[in-house]
DNA sequence: CTGAAAGCGCTTACAG
DNA sequence: CTGAAAGCGCTTACAG
C-alpha cells in the first residue's frame, strides 16, 4: 500500500544502482563502435580527420553510453585547462563583483572555466591562493595583488612565463598586463569641480592604508611643491590623494593637510568614524570627496547621522556608482569607474597572452566618468 | 647609456628564457634525488611510508627543481579534483555575491577550489554551465536552479551519483540536500508587523516572474481560502506572497489584489515603474513590503523619486539588509536573510556529501530575521 | 620502507 | 582516413 512507501529505501535503491554505474570513457565508446580509441577521440575531441560513417559508429555509442569527455585528461595531455585563475580582494565588494562578472562574461564566451579566490587583502592569502590555482594549472591568472612592492609570488610567476595580469594595483617594476582606471585624472577632475561650485575647504575620506614615505603631510608637501610623484606603482587611494591635490594646486587653493582623511583600514566603519569627527569640527569643510565605494558608505552614514543636508550643508562627490547614489535624494554625484569592462579588459587581455600573442606589456588605464547629480551646489556661506 | 637602454630587448630575453625552462615533474626530482619515482611521489604527496634519509634527499630535489605538483595528474587517477562548482543567478547581485563568500570560506579552509558560473536565471545558460563543470570533474556542485519544475539536468546530474547541494530554490520531487531561507514565515512576520502598526493597505512589490497555475489573483485566493498551498518547490518571491497572505489571514485583514504588484522581471527598473503607478493612485497603500533586494531597491527609487517620507507618509520593510539601508534616514527596516551563513552551510553539506558521508537529504532552511529600524510607524490618517 | 610496473582517460606522432 | 603504441604526471597495488 503506498502509505507504507518507505522513501529511505528508494533512496538506498538509488545509490546503489549509482555506484554500478562507472562513468563511460573513450575506450568504452570505441569498444561499442569497433573502432579504434584514437579514431573515437578523433571524433568525440573533434580533431583530426574522420570518415561519415565512423563518425556516426562513435557518435551513436557515446550517446547510447551517455559519454561525457574528461577534460583532466586532456589538459594532462596538452597542457592547457581552459581555466583562468582570479585572486580578488573580497566578492562581497561591488566593486570585486563587477569585476569577475567581466572577467566571466568572456571567459564564459571563450569557453573557459573561472577559479575564483579571495585574498582579503592579506598577502599570505594571496600566496596561497595564487599556489592552488598554479597547481590546479590555470592557463592564466588575473590578480589584484596587494602588495605593490615587493609580491616576489608575482614576479616568479611572471618569470615562470605564466600568463598573467594585474587589475587595479600595479607592482613596482613588474612591467605586464594591467588594468586600472585613471586614478589620478579621475580624483583631480572631481575636486576641481567641487572648487568650481566654490568650495575651498574639501574633506578627503581616504583609505590610505599603507604608509607612503614620510606619510600623508609629506606626501601631500611633496606633490604640492609640484615634485614627480611616481604615481604608478601607488595605491589607488594614494593617486586618488594625488588627484586632490593637484586639483587644489592648479586652481591655486591652498590644501589642508587636517581635512585630508585616512580611515586607516578597509572598513565603511572606519571611514565612517573619520567623517563623523571631521564634520563635526567647527571649521567643518563645505564638501567632502571619496576615494572609493567603501569610503563613500561610511561618508554617507557619517553625514546621515549627523543630519547634514546635502547639498546644502554639504556638498559631495563619491567614488563607484553604488546602487543608492541614484536614489538617495538628493542623487549623489560620483566618479564611476567601468569596473565590468576593466574586468572584460583584464580577460581579453589574459587570453591574448594564453593563445601565444607575443605582445609587449600593455597598461590599460580606463577613464572614470564623473556622474553628476544632485550633491554639488555652492558652499554654505553661513558657514564661513 | 642608460639614455640608450632598449626595453624591449630585455622582455624577448627573458621570454627566451622562459620557454627554456620546463616544469619539474615527479620523474626530475626523483632522478636528481636518486630514487624511485614512487617512492618521490610518497614524500611529495604526503603518502604512505619513506624513511628519514630519503625524505630529505627527496625534499631538497625538489627544492632546487622548484618542484610544483601537477593537481591533474593527481585528480586524473584519484578520481578527486578538490574542486566544487557553483552556478550562481548573478555575481554581481549582493545576495549571490555574499553566498558565494561563504561558499568560498569553506571551501578555502578545506583546501579546496571554486569554479563559478552565472546562469542569469537562463536555464540554458545553467546547463551550459553545469555540463562545462562535470566536463572539468568538479567533486560537486552547489547551484541556484532557475527552474525548479523541470530540471532534467540536476535529476539526471543527482541520479548520476554527483554530489549536489541547491541553494535558495528547491526543484519540484528532487529530494536532495538544500539551503534556503524560512520564506513563508520571515515574509508574514514582517507583514504583521506593518499590520499591527495599523496599517491595512499594504503593497507587495515582488518578482513573481514564473506563472504559478491561475496567476497571482487565483493563488492569492488558494491561499486565502486556506487551502494547503505545496509552498516547497514555489519560487521564493511565491513564497514570500504566500507569507503576505497568510499575515492578513491571521488578522482578518483583507488582501486587496490590486495592491500586490508583479514587477514581471528581475529588475529594480521593472519594480521601479510598477511600484511609481502603485504609489500615485488615489487609493495608494499606506505601507509596503517588498520580496527582495532588488525590489526594495526599485521601490525605494520610486519613493524617492515621488518625494514622499518614510515613515510619516508610506512606512516600508525591504528583503535583504543592503547596505544603504542602514543610513537611509530614518533607516530602512528590512527582513535580513543570513546569506553568508546560507553559502557556508550549502559548502559544509556538499563537503559531506563528497566525504562520502551516507546522510538522506536535507533541507535546510535558514531563519531570516527582521531587522527594525525606521521605516514603520502608524498609519498616516489624513490619508484615509 | 622501496621500487618496477601498470594505469587514470585522453591526445599525438607515426605507419599504413 | 585509421589503428597500434607511446605518453601526459602522477598514484596504486604488488612484491620484496
């Protein structure tokens, strides 16, 4: 009777029958077509040249065996997995996100597989990541490295000649495939706009987590005495600095080392904390510019609980085109960096070198568009 | 000089280099070490016995050979890659981005890797995916299924013996390990809530894109009749409109049909549009829920863009605890799924399931708790 | 504890 | 066009 079914048995049933069944291989398949193994392989890898009628022999069995191909033990054989390696800092950022789901777009087009891991900024997880991925054999890897000097990981696997490329950091010296976005432009360009709408005193919440030489004061001296400023090999939030200050220097506004922010670590929490201590000094700047997704949220949680009004009280303009800065009135106008197509670069590029090219390092800097919106107006002037 | 220095002359050197250099195999380093390549093997993989002496000889071979084990090789004969595969709907939503985080947690501390697909909820595109990752001999896989009716694919990948784990959707009679969330209760929870506030007119901005049998009007009426409604294999925004209804059952409120809006696609613009047309009727409801972060996104957008305050004119509880929710004055109240717990759990039980552990099929579903914050206040009566 | 041999599931020259 | 043989880089019984 079907109310006493007992399901635990249909279950048992199954897994048995399952481990009857060992997956059908090439030889399986040539057996049942009476062919040889290399003329089965020959149609079933589609390579090589094979008569209609054969063809049809292999195809018929490997349907009748349900054949699926190893791609283990063709990688073994020819030395490529058709697998790219990524080492992101965190998926859960946006900006990560949008990355691999470039990366994957082509990957995706190009028959490959993605091998995803997370560095967490943490260089030994980084290391660590980049050998897993080496002995699973990738035929390329994309990291965001975060370490821009030494990453001697970086520098042997280059050396090794595995296809390899650098997104949105650089490393000293190490002269291969990047991508990034134009930092330095894209941060000026921004603040020159703020000090167009009249603002003079313009906070900077930055992460600005490594220590430059000398630190912020000294960085910020040198790059207004108008000394070079090696900016590549930077950190992000570093040329974002850069790009500030030279805003300042070409409208002639002198820079407040006091207004310049360092959350210190990667945290809208910390950013948050920073800002709220910032806004609420008297001499409080009449805008605020971010230096990256993380740090607009804290900046934003900052004003929010503080009640600011933007613009009115506050001007502001953000980093990334995060979802709420369309919506939150008044829209919050934003540098957005094209972290799909840098991810979609990043690949193609990668791919270019796995197929052999035997191109020069490339370094790819995509422009960031400043999106305005609603969070620029002039300064406050009862403020000053 | 160094004026005169040829860059390009130093890369096709080292190139050169490169391409001279082949891997160290197991055979290099047991040659160098002068001993069997088994016995090689047994120090470098970790496996069975070798003595003190040979160890060393072993190690310090393949320590000057730069030895790096070649996974495929191994994978080849154990039948085992260490590596799990994932379709996920779309990387770049938080909710898959943070699930997919805590796949990777797990994975990352079991050693093992993470192949990972979007199918953008196209069922042709998830099996592309999923055959792309049994072709790579993934030890399991955990997939989002975007159709959870037919999905010959998973039976047939479930009948085959491959470990499998669903996460969030279920498929119709396939009794398998999955994770999702209490859909039905946390969706009811949060609809009581506004309803004992006061509020009787409340709107529903959900997804809803699969036709259940007779639509939204009939299911509605299915489940206010109090018929058993089979909520298990139900898409999650279903679900979700099922826990609405039931929260105006149990008070004896009733639902007005009208008021639950289908944006019909997986878009915040789609619930952008539809939730604008909702909140400028005259009879326009005084709070809404929305079934998820998309949608609270779009419904948010809508509200902004109408200008009209939360809570005093429209009180609102969103799906998922997106970030801008937290410092959106006055704080949006949102049903927090635990989606970083949902990935870690979903890796832990493939994990057993690869281990080989013999357990009947699980379903896992995750409470999802109501995060209050200041979106919900009693109803504005000079509207009625 | 150690080595010779076989073999995982394919592809690749090499003859014919 | 087709097949026999070798081999990719490992691990696994099997003797010793």
């Amino acid at each position: 009777m079907e109310d006493q079914f007992d399901s635990s048995q249909v279950i048992m049933e199954v897994r048995a029958k399952v481990a009857a069944k060992p997956k059908a291989t090439i030889a399986d398949v040539a057996r049942l077509a009476g062919v040889s193994t290399a003329t089965a392989g020959r149609v079933l890898g589609g390579y090589g040249y094979t008569s209609g009628s054969k063809k049809d022999q292999v195809m018929k069995a490997a349907e009748k065996l349900g054949y699926k191909p190893n791609a283990l033990a063709r990688s073994l054989i020819t030395g490529k997995t058709r697998t790219i390696g990524v080492v992101a800092g965190d998926i859960r950022n946006p900006f990560y996100a949008f990355v691999l789901r470039g990366i994957s777009n082509i990957a995706e087009k190009e028959g490959f597989g993605l091998l995803i891991t997370n560095s967490d900024e943490s260089f030994e997880q980084e290391t660590r990541a980049v050998d897993l991925l080496v002995e699973k054999q990738v035929d390329g890897l994309i990291v965001s490295p975060c370490d821009t000097r030494d990453s001697a990981h970086l520098r042997a696997l280059h050396a090794s000649g595995t296809p390899l490329v650098l997104i949105d950091r650089a490393v000293e010296g190490l002269e291969i495939d990047r991508v990034g976005t134009a930092n330095v432009s894209a941060a000026r360009e921004a603040v020159q706009r703020l000090i167009q709408a009249g603002h003079r005193r313009i906070g900077l919440v930055a992460e600005l987590v490594e220590e430059a030489e000398g630190g912020v004061v000294s960085f910020i001296a040198r790059a207004q005495a108008g000394e070079p400023v090696e900016s590549a090999a930077l950190y992000p939030s570093w040329q974002r600095l850069l790009g500030y200050v030279q805003a300042h220097l070409v409208a002639r506004v002198p820079v407040d080392p006091t207004l310049v922010l360092r959350a210190g670590e990667y945290s809208a929490e910390a950013a948050e904390r920073a800002c709220l201590a910032l806004l609420q000094r008297d001499d409080r700047p009449s805008a605020v510019f971010t230096t990256d997704g993380t740090m607009s949220e804290g900046a934003m949680a900052a004003i929010a609980k503080l009640g600011l009004s933007i613009p009115t009280q506050l001007s502001m303009i953000g980093f990334d085109d995060l979802d709420w800065m369309a919506f939150l009135p008044p829209g919050i106008s934003t540098v957005a960096q094209p972290r799909m197509a840098m991810g979609e670069a990043a690949a193609r590029m990668l791919l270019e070198q796995i197929s052999g090219a035997d191109i020069p390092p490339r370094t790819v800097l995509m422009p960031a568009s400043l999106v305005e919106r609603g969070s620029v107006s002039a300064p406050d002037t009862s403020l000053r």
